[in-house]
C-alpha cells in the first residue's frame, strides 16, 4: 500500500511556505503524502516516534527556532534507520557557507526556494522523482545545488 | 687593516734586532782592528829600540876597541876611559833588551849568545892590556889575542847586524799582515755600515707607512664612531660592553640618554642599571643577565621595562654577543633599543584590528540580514503575485493588471538589487584562497554562465590563450562574467555584438597608465567591444557603486556590477581602467601582478 504514495515531510517554520508547498503538491499530478513540521524539535519527535512512517524525501529549512536544519541534518545522518531518507534543504538563501556545510553533513540536494510559484512546482516535481539511488552516487559539490 | 698591521710587526722587530746585532759586529771589529794596530805601533817600537840598543852596544864595543888601540899606541891611560864606561854602558844596554825581548824567545836566546861574544870580546881586551901594559906588543900571546879580538869582533858585527835583520823581517811581516788587513776593513766596515743604514731606512719607511695606515685607520674609526654615536641617537639604542677579563660594565652615552640620565653620570655597574628596571621585570632581567655574565654566553633578546626618574615608563630590548679581539681578550658586546614607540604601535595596530574584525563580523551579520531575512518576505511578494497571477488575473480591470505589472517590476529589480550587493560584499578576499588556475577554463565557465545571452545576441567572442595565474578562481569568472554581460548588455542595436579578449604579458614600464606599478611585469587583458561605448570623461565614475550612465528605463541594471569587477581586481593588486568611444565601443583594459 505504501508504495503507491510518496511520502513527503516538509520542516519549515515559514507558515507561508507551508502553504506553497502542499498548495504545489495539490497541483502536481504526483501521488504524494505531505507532512509538515513547525520545527526541528517536533520533526525529530516525530521521526523518533516508535510509530512513525519515515519519509521517502525530507525537506529540511535551515533556519528554523529551537532546532535548526542543520541540527536536524546532524541527528538524522547520526543514526543509521534514516539512512534510506533523501534529504533535501530547502532555504531561502543558497551562501556558498551553507551549501558546502550541508553537502559536507550528508543532504543530497540543495534547493534554494523560488519566488514564483511556477518554478516552486516545477522544481518539486523535478526533486520527487529523482531515481535516488542512481542520483547519490554522481553527486558533487557542483552538482548539489539544483539547478533549473 | 691594523690588524695587518699588526702582524706585520714580527717584520719590524726582526730588522731591529739585525740592525742591533750589525752595529755589535762593527763595534767588535774595530776594536779588534784598532788593538791589532797599537799592537803593531808597539811591535815597532820595540824593534826600533831594539835596534837602538843594539847598535849602541856596538858603538860601546867600538869606542872601547878605539880606547884601547890608543892605549897601546901612547900608553896612556886617559885612552881607556871609554873602554871602562862601554863595559857599564854595554851592560845598561843589556839590561833594557832583556826588558825589550822579555816577550821574544829569538832575541832573548840571541841576547845569551851576544853575550857570550861580548864577555869573550871583554876577555880579548883584558888579555891584550894586561901584554900592552908591559910593552910586549911582540909578544906572540899579544899578537895573538889582538887578532882573536877583531875576530870576535867581527863576529859581534855580523851577529849584531843579523840580529837587526831578523828583527826588521819580523817587523815587516808584521807590517805586511797588518796592511792587508788594514786595507779590507774600512771596505768591511763600509759594506756593514751601508748594509744596516738600508735596512734602518726600510725599518723607518716601514713604520712610517703603517703609521699613515695606522692614521687613515684611526680616522675611520674617528668616523665610525661619531656615525654610531649619531645612529645610536637617531634609533633610540645604546650599547655596552661586559669585559669578562675585568668584570667590569663600560656604557655608552646614549645608554645613560635612554635611560633619562646625563651621559656618565653614574658608575656603570650593573646594580646601577637595575635600579631603573621595573619592579615587575627584575626578576627575569637578572636572571638572564646572571646566566649571560655566569656562562660567558651570547644574550638573546630580551624585553623589559624601565622607570626613568621622572616616572616614565619605557620599554627595552637587549642583546648581546660574545666578541674575541685580537689579543684573544673576551668581552660581550650589547646593544640595548628603546622600543616603547614600536610598542605603542603595535598596541594601536592591535585595536584596530579588533575594530577591523568587530566591523567585519557585522559586515558578515549585515550579510546574513540581506541574504535571508530581507530576500524572504520579498520571495513572498514574489511567489504571491504569481499565485495571484494565475489565479485572479482575469478578474482584474486594465489598469489593475498594469499595476500588478508595475508591482512584478519592482519586486524583480528589489531583488537584481539584493543579489547584486550581496555579491558585492562577498567579494571580500580576506578568507579566500589564492590558487593556481588555468585561466581559459575560467574564461569558458563564465561564457557558459551567459550561454543563453549570448545565444540570443548572436555574439561572437574571441579570445587568445592564457597562461595559468595565481587568483581566486571563482571571482575571475565572476569578473569575466560581469565584464562579458556588461558588453552584451550595452551592445549596439545595429552590430552583432563581437567581444575580443586579449592576454599579453606587459612590462609596467611600456604601460603609462599604471601610476605606481609594484611589480616588473603583468599580466594584461583586455575586453573590447563594439557596443555603444562612452564618453571617456565617465571612464572612471562607470566603477562607482550604484553609479549609472543610462537611465533605468533603458537598460535594466544596478550599477553594481563594475563596482565588483574593481573590487575583484583590486583583491588581485591589479588595476582596471576602462575606455570608451560613444557609438563604438567600449575596451576595459585589466591588469595583475605578474608573479
């Protein structure tokens, strides 16, 4: 039954980008499952939950209260039952600082979010159905950051 | 040179001792000569005399043979008065030859045999008297004894005559000897004399040079010392000698200056000096000053303070070297700087760059507001209008929908605007890495960059090949990539936009218009295009911050991008300059250090 949906979790303190986001994915005609999170501290209570069905993609904002992206990012690549979670950052800003950190902590792609709302859709179809596995293994630092 | 000087003096005391020992030489022999001459004006009197009395013994005999004829013919005996005086005389004269010939073993044995002839001679006469005096000059006995003494008489003649003959030979032998000898010693004497006056002279004309060497050196020193007295002033140092020797401290006037104190005015004992170390420092100065004096070793560097009377606070460094002079004498040289300014400098060089930090971190903070904070609630304008667009656009009236185009227009330009200074103020190379890259795949990442412009435009850009160069890679894209769009960007309408880019390695000299070139060479690029070109009297205003020449209507932009091209040029130490000619086309010419 899972495998007909993807499962998408978005963690972002940003109520408008929330609304982007499911808003694109209502639009898209992908099967998608979205979940989303106000912030790190309750996405790691979620992925820590004995219960909890763990995302095919997850994207991380950076900067969020309480618990950050990165922080987020570190803990996940901590422990190896996430090790089959694609993570996507997804930030406002794309300073090279950022990208490098990230790519360095493990996240397999770096999205800078668009501002308008055709690109949004387009870039999220785009990142969904990425072939993950085949993805991870040619990634570079050049190629990290996604580019429409 | 006095140390050659003085290695040479081995030379001059050797000629002084040849001289000392030449002049013994000449006072010898001529004492030697001078002896054997009054030995020889002795010999010669002596022989004269000699021969004197020699011939007065015969004189003597012969007044008595005359005496004693006259007595036999007349009988009477006034005739043999001169025979009794001879007889005394005879023995007078004896008597100083053997005084003469004391010396002389011929002669004396020549005397005994006189003698005998003489006392024989002596017999003859008394025998002759003794038949005179009776008349018997018939007598056979007479005849007989008369004739015996002319004999002997004859005999004495010729001994006499012999004695005076050997005694002369003797004599001229002498003489002889003692004038060849005569005659080399005033040539021995001369060639000595001459021989050592040379050898005085080359002593003289020697001590006299090393003296001028000695005076020229002296005066350097003079020189070198009154240059070190004023260099010592001018850089704040003083210097002062530790004689391990003596132990004893010399300093140097400028010591006692640095200190606050009249030169000399104190004792330079080391006591003396501490007394104006800071209580804080005295510890470590006299442990390190008692290991330099202890050990005989070189100081290195230490630092300190000192109080001068007047309650100044000054800071010190001093050094010191161990120094061997010619004589093999141990001292230790030190030098002692004033480095409170030095100090100072450092302080104030510190502050400002912990203010140059606390501005950049707020640089940084600045970055960090305009990257996400202010890009955010834009992005949102953004992707609302978009969502509105689609959605509400058809329910909007004419003009609403040209507003809503004016609004899209303002947000997009807010946004070049944010990039753009964001780019600019990360164009910073302070926490960059300078690398060697290949220069042409730099120059192709940016043409890629603007592929799609360039696509557009139709334009043909043509470059040359680069050499690699030391830089920061991805802003020499950077600079190609806003150099190239800017041409794209200014083309004119009624040209294909063609852009050249030329390398040549420049000579700083062959290019006047680096004012102040820091290097020999440079790498030189330059860009030129046949776009709308410029007045030349905007050629350095185009590289200004947000500085425009067109209005915004006409050409989209934010002023910014030359603005980074000289700030990534400068981040190089290299220069660009622009030139223009309106309707023609515009050549930025670019310059980097050639390392």
């Amino acid at each position: 039954m899972h495998e007909d949906y993807i499962n998408i979790i978005l963690a972002d303190d940003d109520e408008d980008d929330r609304l982007f986001f499911c808003d694109a994915f209502d639009e898209l005609k992908i099967t998608t499952r979205v979940k989303t999170f106000n912030d790190g501290v309750y996405l790691m209570d979620y992925l820590n939950a004995e219960d909890s069905v763990f995302p095919n993609i997850l994207f991380l904002d950076l900067n969020m209260p309480r618990k950050s992206g990165l922080e987020c990012l570190k803990e996940i690549k901590k422990n190896d039952k996430f090790k089959d979670i694609a993570i996507a950052i997804y930030s406002t800003s794309a300073s090279e600082e950022d990208i490098e950190k990230t790519f360095i902590m493990g996240a397999n792609i770096y999205i800078k979010k668009p501002n308008d709302f055709k690109t949004l859709k387009k870039v999220l179809e785009e990142v969904v159905t990425i072939n993950w596995q085949y993805y991870t293994n040619g990634l570079n630092k050049d190629n990290f950051l996604l580019r429409l | 040179m006095p140390s050659r000087i003085f290695k040479k003096s081995w030379l001059i005391k050797s000629i002084f001792f040849i001289s000392a020992f030449v002049i013994l030489i000449i006072g010898g022999t001529t004492y030697k000569k001078i002896e054997d001459l009054s030995q020889s004006s002795d010999l010669l009197t002596k022989t004269y005399k000699t021969n004197v009395e020699l011939e007065k013994i015969f004189s003597h005999l012969k007044d008595a043979e005359t005496g004693q004829q006259g007595f036999i013919i007349t009988n009477d005996p006034i005739y043999l008065e001169p025979y009794n005086i001879g007889r005394e005389n005879i023995n007078y004269s004896f008597a100083e030859l053997k005084v003469l010939g004391s010396d002389n073993t011929t002669l004396q044995n020549n005397l005994k045999e006189l003698n005998v002839l003489i006392d024989k001679r002596m017999w003859y006469f008394e025998k002759s008297f003794r038949f005179s005096s009776v008349g018997n000059y018939n007598d056979e006995n007479f005849k007989e004894n008369f004739l015996n003494g002319k004999k002997t008489m004859d005999t004495i003649r010729g001994k006499i005559k012999g004695m005076i003959d050997t005694g002369n030979q003797l004599l001229n032998k002498r003489q002889e000897a003692y004038e060849s000898n005569l005659k080399l010693t005033p040539m021995f004497l001369y060639v000595v004399l001459l021989l050592s006056l040379m050898l005085m002279f080359a002593t003289y004309s020697k001590i006299i040079s090393d003296l001028k060497k000695i005076k020229a050196a002296n005066e350097q020193l003079e020189i070198f010392k009154e240059s070190t007295k004023q260099s010592e002033i001018i850089g704040l140092q003083g210097n002062w000698i530790w004689d391990i020797e003596e132990r004893t401290f010399t300093y140097s006037d400028n010591l006692y200056r640095l200190i606050g104190e009249k030169p000399q005015s104190f004792q330079p004992t080391l006591d003396n000096f501490v007394n104006f170390v800071h209580p804080e420092d005295i510890e470590k100065f006299r442990k390190d000053i008692d290991r330099m004096m202890a050990k005989n070793e070189d100081l290195p560097f230490i630092y300190y303070r000192i109080i001068q009377k007047n309650g100044t606070i000054k800071h010190f460094k001093t050094c010191a070297k161990l120094h061997r002079n010619l004589d093999g004498k141990r001292q230790l040289l030190g030098i002692t700087t004033d480095i409170t300014t030095e100090i100072e400098h450092f302080k104030t060089l510190e502050e400002r760059n912990l203010e140059l930090e606390r501005n950049n971190k707020e640089l940084s903070a600045f970055n960090y507001v305009a990257s996400h904070d202010l890009q955010e609630p834009l992005r949102k304008i953004q992707t609302f209008l978009s969502r509105f667009e689609d959605k509400e656009a058809h329910k909007l009236s004419e003009s609403g929908m040209m507003y809503m185009d004016r609004i899209k227009n303002a947000a997009t330009r807010m946004r070049m605007l944010i990039d753009d200074l964001l780019q600019f103020s990360r164009t910073n190379k302070a926490d960059k890495a300078f690398e060697l890259a290949d220069i042409n795949i730099l120059l192709k990442n940016a043409q890629q960059d603007l592929a799609e412009s360039i696509t557009d435009e139709k334009a043909i850009i043509t470059s040359n090949k680069f050499p690699s160069i030391k830089v920061i890679p991805f802003q020499i894209q950077q600079l190609f990539s806003n150099l190239i769009s800017n041409s794209l960007k200014y083309k004119s309408k009624d040209r294909i936009p063609e852009i050249r880019i030329i390398y040549n390695k420049a000579k700083a000299s062959d290019e006047p218009i680096i004012l102040n070139p820091k290097k020999p060479y440079y790498h030189k690029i330059t860009i030129t295009d046949n776009g709308i070109g410029f007045e030349n009297k905007y050629a350095e205003n185009i590289f200004v911050l947000f500085n425009r020449l067109h209005g915004k209507h006409e050409y989209s932009g934010t002023g910014i991008g030359l603005s980074i091209c000289k700030k990534i040029v400068e981040n190089h130490q290299g220069f660009i300059f622009a030139n223009g000619k309106p309707n023609v086309g515009a050549t930025f010419t670019i310059y980097f250090p050639y390392l």
